[in-house]
C-alpha cells in the first residue's frame, strides 16, 4: 500500500504545529519541533506523531473545524488505508523508516479544533481508526511533502 505524504508539521511548543517545506528526522523526532509537556510528549516511542489527511476530510465533513497539523501530528499522510497503520506497523517516509508503536491520546489542547469541543472524537478506545499514531525512527533522513508513504509490514509489538 503506497501513500503521499501531504504536509510536515513544527511548533515550538503547543498546536496547532505549522507547515514546513522539509525535516530532519532523528531518533529524538523532527529537528525544530518541541512539546511543551515532555512527560506526555515526545521520547523515543513517540518521536513522530502521523495522522492521516483522508481522516482530517473525513472530520471535516462532519462539521469539525480541524485542519492539518492542527491536532499535533508531525506528518500528516494521504492515501492509505488508516485503520489497518496500528501499532507494529512498519513504514517508509521517503527514506525514512518508522515503526507504529501507540495510538495518540487526545489532550484537552485540542479541543477548538472540534465541534462542542469533543476532542475524545479522535480517541482510539472510542472511535477505533479515528486516532493519530505515535512512531519509533528506526532509520533517519530528511522528508519532504510528496514523498511516497509505504506500508511495508506489521509486526507484533
């Protein structure tokens, strides 16, 4: 299965993270991005956040005023089948190679980017393949928006 990825995300800390043309991405995560909570953020399970833009339209359409980068995904991808990227999967990001470790847990930070401010809207115990994924590096490189997004296998975590 072969996917786009449609936009990097950074902040300095906080969301909505903000579009970027590349970035490096290391063990430690996208260079130039941070958390403002590094007990809830961030570390090498979850170095990189992902989030699909078919979900993103998805949500759109339901009347939630969401836009990319907005719920704190680093790479927000296209064309994949989302509910089959859970933990164990393995992808590729250009040359970069991630493997799924974790479904993102919503935080209250993001609840403006939802109707009524139902941000569990996207909480994978609730609504299962609504949920951003958190990511381990396992090879670095530099990505840039337009690189092919590959699933290459799922492995038991």
């Amino acid at each position: 299965m072969q996917g786009r990825l449609e936009a990097i995300n950074l902040s300095r800390g906080g969301v909505p993270k903000q579009p970027v043309f590349e970035a490096l991405i290391t063990d430690h995560g996208l260079s130039g991005d941070h958390q403002n909570d590094s007990h809830h953020h961030g570390g090498p399970d979850r170095a990189v956040v992902l989030y699909s833009l078919d979900v993103i339209r998805d949500l759109q359409r339901e009347g939630h005023p969401i836009t990319v980068g907005a719920i704190g995904e680093n790479l927000t991808v296209s064309g994949l089948d989302w509910h089959g990227v859970v933990p164990g999967t393995r992808l590729t990001v250009g040359g970069v190679a991630l493997q799924i470790t974790k479904y993102a847990t919503p935080c209250h930070n993001i609840r403006g980017f939802f109707l009524d401010n139902d941000f569990m809207r996207v909480y994978q115990e609730r609504h299962p393949g609504w949920s951003r994924v958190c990511a381990r590096v396992i090879t670095g490189g530099i990505v840039r928006p337009g690189d092919a997004v590959t699933v290459e296998s799922v492995h038991a975590m």
